[in-house]
C-alpha cells in the first residue's frame, strides 16, 4: 500500500460525518458507541457480565527477522481466544480477563509462539471524594526480533519472558485540590539462563497533586521515584546495572466541555547508578496522553512519554526513550471502524559513541461488523529502523487478516 493510499483512507476517516452524532457523548469510546443490532451478546450470572471472544487470523510478514541483512518471509497463523468478567455497582467496579495468543509459522516453525496472561483490577469509591484502584497481572510474552536490544541469532528462538506485576493507587477528588498516590512493582523473568542478567524488579511510586483553575483546567505536579534491581549483581558485561530514578513533571489536565481531554506533564529526570564505573545524569521527562474529539464518531488520541529506561547494552552508561504516537478512530458506519496509527520511536544510548536507534511506524486497519458474532477486519503495518549500526536497520511490512466470533 502507498503512502498517497494511507494518506486518502486517513482524509476519508475523517471526512465522514455520521447522522445523530449528536445524542452521543463525546467522552464514549469509539468502539462502546451504540450500535443498534450490533451489540455483542454476553453472559450474565451473579451480578457479573461474561463475554468470551475467538480471534482468528493470518498474516503476512516480509521480514520475520527484523533484518535486513538476513530477510525471510513468512505466512503466520494466529489465534487468540479470550475471556473477561466484570461486575459494576454503585461505588465499586470489577473487571478480570484472561486470554492466550499462538502464532504458528508455515516455514520458520522456530519462529512459533505461545502467550497468555490474566489481570484482576478493582476500582472503589470509598466516600464521594475519595477512591481506591488496585491492579494484579501475569504475562507470558516474548522478546521481539525487533526490539531495541533484542540479543539472538537467526537460529535462536525467541526469548521466553514471564511478567507479573501489581499497582495500588489511591484519589481524593476535592472540589479545588485533588491527590493521587500510586505504588507498583514488575518483575521481568527472561526464561532462558543466557538471559538471565536481564531479570529484573523495578519499584515505582509516585504522588500528583493537582489544583482546579476551573471546571475544564487543572494544573498539577507530580514527583516520581523509581527503582531497578536486576537478579545478578552484575550483567554480561561485568556492569551492575541496579539504579535509582527520581524526578517531578508539572502540567496541565484538559477537560474542555467533550471535544479535548487528557493532560501533559514536562519535567526533569536524574538517573543514579549504582555502580560506579556508570556516571549519573539528568534528563528531559515527559508524559502525556490527550483525546481530540472533532465529532462524536472521530477520535484523534497523542501519546508521548520521555524518560530513563533500563539497558544491558555494551558501552551505554544509560538508556533514554522518547515516543510520540498519534491515532485516529473513525465510525465510518455503524458497523465499519476505521484506524489510522503513526508512531515515532528515538533510543538514545549514553555513551562514547553513537548507538541510538530510531523507529517509524505506519498502520491502517477496518473493522467490518457482519453481526453481533462476528467481525472481519483486513490490516498492514510498515515499520522501520534506522541506526548508527547499518547491521541493526530493517524495514518490513505486514498484512493481515483477522475474524472474530463473540458468543
């Protein structure tokens, strides 16, 4: 697909211009809008709605490596069945989902992968002002071929990971002062001993005080601290990578009537390692998702974020990721949805010579409703990297097509 098609089915998302927009709430997410004749069929019992769901699917991948130097094609098939629960009261919501997901290679069978994962979140109003949000999740996933420090050869499988982690978060909501208090922690478990200085628990916490400028504007600050501990005191390069990051962000929270919400926090980081061959050093943070609403049918969501991340890589004294993503949902029908994506990736590598890497990323997708059991949506991706390292450069594309059947 060229990028003169991408730009005209992004034009005509937007362009289209839905009849009685106007009795739905902006706020509503495109894909809970109603849909009349549409609506997926659930389970109810003891208070809780069950909606068990199959994805099926097969895509196409020009580049299953993420390589330029060593490219192979490959025919995938995938499925991914899942089921979720939740229970809404007056003050109190539930929502539990487990699922699995399985790609199956037609020729690079070494390629083949297996997650699957649960999570558990609950929500309380404790009074009118204040609330309680607690969030348990298990994750087996994989390394992919193209992340920034993927670390295999073609012959290897991919690395195996097993992620748990858990968040705690209490809000008080004034009527001019709000406050929230979160704590987390993840540990990463690389399953592969090769990979095993790659373990690692990291702590966070974090407290954002915000004051009402009016009933559409709040500022607010928020400082931060974070903890990472690797297993092994020291990496495959004799580097202990323990570290400890803490810094503020300050901004501003929108809520401009439905057409414009979310909030941007700019701040600064310092990053202290705790080994001392590894310099400290201080950084631009940045965190913000914000929600365009032009009409009820169209959503245009920015995300960007700013900060130190965790690195193994020979070299770097430390890690800095900046991201920059935009979206576009479109209900083109009532029963087609349309999406546009385009992300913008740069790895800044702290070091004594250039390792940084940058990442493009372009995406469409149309999902056709065929009934309240079923859906058909036809997908491609292009991604790209460029690096100092002309070894680490890819580009590759991806088509799909999946189905999916709702009980």
């Amino acid at each position: 697909m060229s990028s003169r098609s991408l730009r005209l089915i992004v034009v005509a998302a937007l362009a289209t211009s839905p009849l009685s927009a106007q009795d739905i709430n902006r706020t509503t997410a495109i894909d809970d809008l109603p849909r009349p004749g549409y609506e997926p069929r659930t389970i109810r019992t003891n208070g809780f709605v069950i909606m068990p769901m199959i994805e099926t699917g097969i895509r196409f991948d020009n580049n299953i490596l993420a390589s330029d130097l060593n490219k192979r094609s490959d025919t995938i098939f995938l499925i991914e069945p899942s089921i979720e629960a939740r229970r809404e009261t007056g003050d109190s919501n539930l929502r539990t989902r487990a699922y699995a997901s399985l790609s199956r290679y037609g020729k690079n069978s070494r390629e083949n992968t297996s997650e699957f994962g649960a999570y558990l979140q609950y929500r309380k109003d404790v009074s009118q002002k204040q609330s309680v949000f607690t969030k348990v999740a298990y994750d087996r996933t994989f390394e992919r071929r193209g992340d920034p420090e993927a670390n295999f050869a073609s012959a290897r499988r991919p690395a195996l990971i097993d992620m748990t982690s858990a968040e705690l978060e209490y809000g008080h909501n004034g009527p001019r002062v709000g406050i929230v208090a979160t704590l987390g922690v993840t540990k990463l478990n690389y399953l592969s001993v090769e990979d095993a200085d790659r373990d690692m628990v990291t702590y966070r916490a974090a407290v954002k005080g915000s004051v009402n400028l009016s009933q559409r504007i709040a500022v607010f600050v928020q400082p931060f601290a974070n903890r990472r501990v690797p297993r092994l005191n020291r990496d495959r390069f004799g580097v202990n990578r323990t570290t400890t990051t803490y810094g503020a962000t300050t901004g501003v929270a929108l809520q401009v009537a439905d057409r414009l919400t979310g909030e941007v926090g700019v701040g600064l980081f310092h990053a202290d390692p705790k080994d001392l061959n590894l310099r400290p050093f201080d950084g631009l943070a940045a965190n913000g998702r914000v929600t365009w609403r032009p009409r009820t049918r169209t959503a245009v969501i920015f995300n960007l974020f700013r900060g130190d991340v965790a690195t193994i890589r020979s070299g770097a004294l430390g890690r800095i990721d900046s991201r920059f993503d935009l979206n576009i949902d479109q209900e083109a029908r009532h029963n087609l949805i349309l999406r546009g994506s385009l992300g913008v990736r740069n790895i800044h590598y702290r070091g004594g010579f250039d390792q940084d890497q940058r990442y493009f990323d372009v995406g469409v997708s149309a999902r056709y409703l065929v009934n309240r059991h079923m859906w058909i949506e036809p997908a491609a991706n292009h991604s790209r990297r460029n690096s100092a390292n002309a070894s680490e450069d890819f580009h590759k594309w991806r088509v799909a097509l999946k189905m999916g059947f709702i009980y």
